[in-house]
C-alpha cells in the first residue's frame, strides 16, 4: 500500500535513501517547471515500458 | 492524480511507492530546488534572506534583544519550535519590561507570501500596501525568510539589463552578417 508523505520526509528519502522522483502530470507541466532531478511518466502512460529504467529496490515518489 | 499513480506502480510490482500529496506546489512554494522552461521567472524565495532572527512565545524580552542586536535586525520572528510562523516583534516593542515574555509584546499574524510568488506579483503587492518587506512562509506556515521590496526591484532590474543586453547582442549579430 502507498505511503503518503510531506515534504520533509521526500527530502530525507531523497538523502538517504537515493528516493526516485517521478512526476506524473502531463508532459507540458513538466517541462514548464518540476522538482530537480524529478524525471516525468505522465498518469496516462504509466506502464511497464515506461517504467522500466525504475530501480524497484529503491523507493519512488510520486507526485 | 499522484494516488492513482502510486496505486497503479503497485500493480506493477513496485513495493517501496510513496505519494508527494501536497506536489511540486508545496516543493515550490518551500523555495525548493526547480527545474524547467520557467524557472527563469524569479520567484520570491530566490531573493529572500534566510537569516532571520527567531525566537519562541516564551522567551523573555531580555534574551531576544541580545539576540536581535548581535545580528544587526530590527525584527524578530516569533515561532513554533517546527518554525511555523506565529508573529513578529520589532526593535521599538522590546523597550518593555526585559522579564516579559515575547508573546505579550509580539504582532500576531503578520503577512506572508510563498517562496514561489513572482517578484512582478509580489513587488505589486508591497507597494500597493506601502510597505519595504513581507515574510516568506512554506504552504504549512514555515518561515523560509524575509524579502526585502529593495532587493527584488534591483533584481528585476538586473534582469531588464541582462535581457536588453542579449537582445542587442542579438541584433548586432543580424547585421554583421549583413
């Protein structure tokens, strides 16, 4: 089950644990402004494919 | 959007998933890092100073204007022990009574922006209400820090500068190759 979080938490996740950002808003609202070092897998295309580079042993956030 | 995309990474075998509820807006709005198109609009907490002197409800009035004068401020930010924002106390409450505890001389709920508020907006802002700064807060009541009017007009105007001076590069290009 998916763990909801703030923000300290994201950044201690990020620090510690090497946490994988995912921003899952459209491409437009990605390219206009995200979170450094967030990489972008819209909702709609959240599949196996594009989520292959994501290193399951490490925690992912989404936001 | 973000539980649905939590819930669906899930479903592909993803066991370590969390959900950023509160999103890039809260992260921004922190002054967080950002990256992107528009990251060049300078924001708030580009040019806030993150140097404010803080101090708690409690503390007696004695201890805070040691602490105000050796860093040289005229106010002091009144704050949880989380640093959420409670109110202010400037230099000319503190001629009270030195054993008097902060919150009895303190401004309750002074005015704060976000950290990712436009310098053009917020400049508006402060000169429509008559006034030479604003505190910056995180969307849960944080102190970020203090932006001074001063400080985001020279900014603007730096910019101005540096994109009139691009443009002109620009041009002279056009025309050497003329």
């Amino acid at each position: 089950m998916p763990t909801s979080i703030w923000r300290e938490e994201v950044q201690r996740l990020m620090r510690e644990e090497a946490a994988q950002l995912v921003e899952v808003l459209p491409r437009q609202e990605y390219q206009d402004e995200h979170i450094e070092g967030a990489t972008n897998i819209p909702l709609k295309r959240l599949n196996r494919e594009t989520t292959s580079h994501l290193d399951k042993a490490r925690p992912i956030i989404v936001y | 959007m973000s539980p649905r995309a939590a819930w669906r990474l899930e479903t592909l075998g993803f066991t370590n998933v969390y959900d950023y509820v509160a999103g890039k807006a809260d992260w921004f709005a922190a002054g967080l890092p950002r990256e992107g198109e528009l990251t060049s609009i300078p924001r708030t907490g580009d040019v806030a100073h993150r140097d404010d002197v803080t101090c708690r409800p409690t503390d007696r009035i004695s201890v805070v204007i040691d602490r105000i004068r050796a860093a040289g401020k005229e106010t002091c930010i009144v704050t949880t022990e989380g640093g959420v924002i409670l109110g202010r106390v400037r230099t000319d409450r503190l001629d009270a009574d030195a054993q008097v505890q902060v919150e009895e001389v303190m401004e309750l709920g002074p005015t704060t922006t976000r950290a990712d508020t436009t310098l053009e907006a917020i400049i508006e802002r402060l000169n429509a209400r008559k006034v030479e700064s604003i505190l910056v807060a995180t969307s849960d009541g944080r102190l970020v820090g203090t932006l001074y009017r001063s400080d985001a007009e020279a900014r603007l105007q730096e910019d101005r500068v540096e994109e009139a001076g691009q443009q002109i590069d620009q041009e002279s290009c056009c025309c050497c190759k003329d």
